[in-house]
C-alpha cells in the first residue's frame, strides 16, 4: 500500500512578516519621493492652466484684432482672462464674439465656464499659489500684432518649496515656463 504525501502550498507567518518587513523598509524610502513627485504634478499642472490662458489671451488678440489680457492677483490667488475693451463695464455681454462676462471676463471655449481660475477653490490646485505677477495690477495684456503690454512679463507660482517662472516676452508675445 502507497501513502499519500500531503505537501503545503501555502505561506507560513513567518514568510508572511518578511514581506511586510520588506515592504515597509522600502515604503520608508520611496514616500518622500511620491510625495515629492505629487507636488511637482500639482505645480505643474496649475503653470499649464496659467500658460493656458495667457496663450488663449494672445489667441484672442490676434483672432479679433483688438487687446486682450490676463490679470493675476497675488493677494487673492487667482486669476483671469479678459477683454479690454469691457474690463471696465459690470454688464455682461453675452450674446457678443467672443461672449464676455462682467468686467469683461471671456468664456473658456474648453469647460465653457468665465476663465477665472481661483487657485484656493479649484480642488487640483490646493496648496499653489501666485507669488508674482507683472508690475501694475499683476495684468498682461496682448495687441494684434501679439506684443504684450511691457518689455518682459514675470509670473511665478510656488508650491511645496518648488516654483515655476513663467515669463512673456514682450515684444514676441513668446510664452516660456523655467
């Protein structure tokens, strides 16, 4: 007669505490790093909205042969697109091309909302902020011909001790981000 032979598959406890060891020794090591990495996608993901709309600024100015701009304001956190030529007036003109809300805030043609991005409210970007914008107001505005308002145009935005420079040529209107 052949006995049969029982033979275990499974993990014993001890087997089991090595691998939690282990990866707890290597949690250690890498979390600093994700975390690190989480705040630089952060950042740069709120640049790219900045970016964005100093671009969708120029667009404009160009596509409709009059100034556009873009205001940052530091002590608020936010910041918007707008049209010159109603940044003054408080009545929205809706049914205009392109539609502008009051002080002439323009429709963002991607989630068709007013391009005004508050950095405190707007989930993704917690924790960032507009450490610097242009001198005069932290406006920017763009002509025709795609020039901007001054010489240079320095907008900077921090984030868990890391920053972007994003600055506007002035005379290109060429957009750049360090």
């Amino acid at each position: 007669m052949v006995l049969a032979t029982y033979e275990n598959k499974g993990f014993s406890l001890l087997d089991l505490l090595i691998v939690i060891m282990i990866l707890g020794i290597l949690g250690v090591f890498l979390a600093p790093q994700l975390h690190s990495t989480l705040n630089e996608a952060r950042l740069n993901e709120a640049t790219g909205e900045l970016v964005s709309g100093l671009h969708y600024a120029l667009s404009l100015a160009v596509t409709h042969q009059r100034p556009f701009g873009l205001t940052a304001n530091v002590a608020e956190n936010w910041f918007r697109v707008f049209d010159h030529k109603y940044r003054t007036d408080a009545n929205p003109h809706h049914s205009y091309t392109p539609p502008v809300d009051s002080y002439g805030v323009v429709l963002n043609p991607l989630d068709k909302k007013w391009y005004m991005l508050d950095f405190d409210t707007t989930h993704p970007y917690d924790g960032v902020s507009i450490d610097s914008a242009p001198a005069g107001g932290g406006m920017i505005s763009f002509y025709p011909d795609g020039h901007s308002s001054s010489a240079d145009s320095v907008f900077v935005l921090v984030f868990g001790g890391e920053q972007r420079t994003i600055t506007v040529d002035g005379t290109t209107g060429r957009i750049s981000v360090n």
